[in-house]
C-alpha cells in the first residue's frame, strides 16, 4: 500500500460487495475485505483478504471506512457486536444493504456512544452499478460522511451521491426510492400484458422496448434492461412467481402511520402478492426486469422467503 494511498474495508463479499470491492481496487483504492470464505478471484484483481475482525482492522489505517455488505436484520448486528471492539473512536462504518432506518437509528446510536460513525448507506444501481459507478444516499452525522466521502464520491457515478441528512435517512430515502421503483415495473409490466392480449396486433416486443430506450419519454434502465432480457429469453419461459424481501411494504406500513396516500405503491405490493398465486405476463415481465438489476430470482426462494420475515427488528 503506497503512503497515504485511500483505504476501504468490506464487510460481504458477494456479488454486491465484491463487485464494489474490484471496482474500488481498480480506481486504486486499497481494499480490505473479509466474509466467510475467501475469494481468490478478488484476490487476484487486488482485493487483499483478512480472515478475523482483528486482522481486518490491522489493515486499515484510522480513521478506518468500512462498508458492510450483509443481508439487513441481525446479520447486521451480529458484525458490529464482533467487528466494532476491535476499531478505534473515529471510525467510519456503513450499512450499505436494504436495512429498516429505525434499526439504522438504533444501530447509530449505538455506535456513537463508542465514538463509532455509522452511516445507514442507502445503495443503487444493482451488480452493475456495485462494478461500475454506483448511487449513494447516506444518513448520518456530518463528521462521519466528511471522513467516507472521498471513497464514496470515487465509487459513484457523477453526481451519484448524496448526504441526506441525520441517521436514518438514507435507508428512508432508499425505501421511498425501491417503492418508486414497484410502481415502476409493475407500469411496465401491465403495458407487457397489454401489448401481448389486445389480439389485434402482432406486436415485436423486442424492437418495441428497443425504441422505448432511445429518446421516448419513459426511456429508463428499466426500458433498457426489459429490452435485454427479452433478448436473452422468451417470456413464455418465464415463471411468474415473484420473490422479494418485503423492505417495501415496511414503507407502506409507515405511510398507513403517517396517513400519507401511496395508492400506486400499494398496489403494485399487493400484485405482486397476487404474482405467488397467478400466472401472467405483467408479472413476468417484472421478474425479468427486477433479475436484470438485481439477480433476483425467478420463481420461489426459500432463503428470500425467510429474509422477508426477520430483516426489519424495530416496530413502527
């Protein structure tokens, strides 16, 4: 490691944080990780691997910047109880996965009575954007976000990263962001539907999608990424079922508190409840779209089923 070279930890390797960690180690930041395996391959693009919190810190040089890459709930509390003896007063750590923002207000609390910054980093943009430039929304305190921010702004695409105010708020900003995002596909997909059961017309959907990414109004990575899938696989062959971790009904259970209307929302999570007990190409469409940004899998996953179930601790 050059003197004075920039510094990052990962906490979670997979395909999130190991692709975050080639890309950082690309744009010559000294990267640190360490998960449960090792990973040769990240190895071999400059990615140096440490086997216990002790050796992880041992690498970094105070004030350490620590990205976790962990599935949200008590994974995340389960590192900071091991990892968070071991760093010193000053140090920057921050939860880059889709956690609950109360238990990101919890954990913040937590950390800054033992002098810790956590930062709650709300993370865009899929494998892709983790590989090449992704988009950052980050809550917490001022001090904490000067010290990550010369690593983050280097890790995100031009104007890709914000500070959205105190803790909490950037995995509130990203919840409010992936319920956008349901109401998003599910528009898509019902247009899917529609194209393909008018009967009147014998419809391209390949060269359709295709013009829709360049220049229509509702151009977008959506546009783009359905017009790839259906160029790697027929719809048909899709199944219908789509699996998620639930963070977005968490949004609408806070707008129910709040009394604040997300009809759209709300409806795009309960088609997607009904995507478990019917087969249609709207839903389809959405699994398509939501495995293109995120390796989101088609039909049922018990792993899923269960990280939906105990990623959120704290209770509206």
């Amino acid at each position: 490691m050059a003197e004075g070279q920039m510094q990052l930890g990962i906490v979670g390797l997979g395909k999130m944080g190991g692709n975050l960690a080639v890309q950082a180690a690309e744009k010559g930041i000294d990267v640190v990780g360490t998960a449960h395996h090792k990973k040769p391959e990240l190895e071999e693009q400059g990615v140096r691997f440490a086997g216990s919190y002790p050796e992880f810190a041992a690498h970094l040089r105070p004030p350490r910047v620590i990205y976790l890459s962990v599935p949200a709930g008590p994974p995340v509390d389960e590192v900071l109880a091991e990892m968070v003896p071991h760093l010193d007063r000053g140090d920057v750590v921050m939860d880059g996965g889709n956690s609950f923002y109360l238990d990101s207000m919890a954990r913040e609390k937590e950390c800054a009575e033992k002098g810790i910054h956590f930062l709650d980093c709300g993370t865009s943009g899929g494998f892709t954007g983790a590989r090449h430039g992704a988009c950052f929304m980050v809550g917490g305190s001022a001090e904490g976000f000067r010290i990550a921010e010369p690593v983050l702004r280097r890790l995100a695409v031009d104007e890709g990263l914000v500070h959205t105010g105190k803790a909490g708020s950037g995995h509130f900003v990203k919840l409010v962001h992936n319920g956008i995002e349901f109401g998003m596909l599910q528009a898509i997909g019902e247009g899917v539907s529609l194209m393909r059961g008018c009967g009147q017309f014998d419809l391209d959907l390949r060269a359709i999608f295709h013009n829709w990414a360049h220049g229509s109004v509702i151009r977008s990575w959506l546009i783009e990424l359905m017009e790839q899938g259906l160029k790697e696989r027929n719809l048909e062959s899709i199944e219908s079922y789509v699996e998620d971790t639930g963070e977005v009904n968490w949004l609408l259970e806070s707008a129910i508190q709040w009394e604040v209307p997300i009809p759209v929302t709300a409806i795009a999570i309960m088609e997607l409840f009904k995507s478990r007990e019917k087969d249609s190409d709207t839903y389809r469409s959405i699994a398509l779209m939501r495995h293109g940004f995120g390796g989101h899998p088609f039909g049922k996953d018990e792993h899923i089923a269960e990280e939906r179930k105990i990623s959120r601790i704290a209770r509206i």
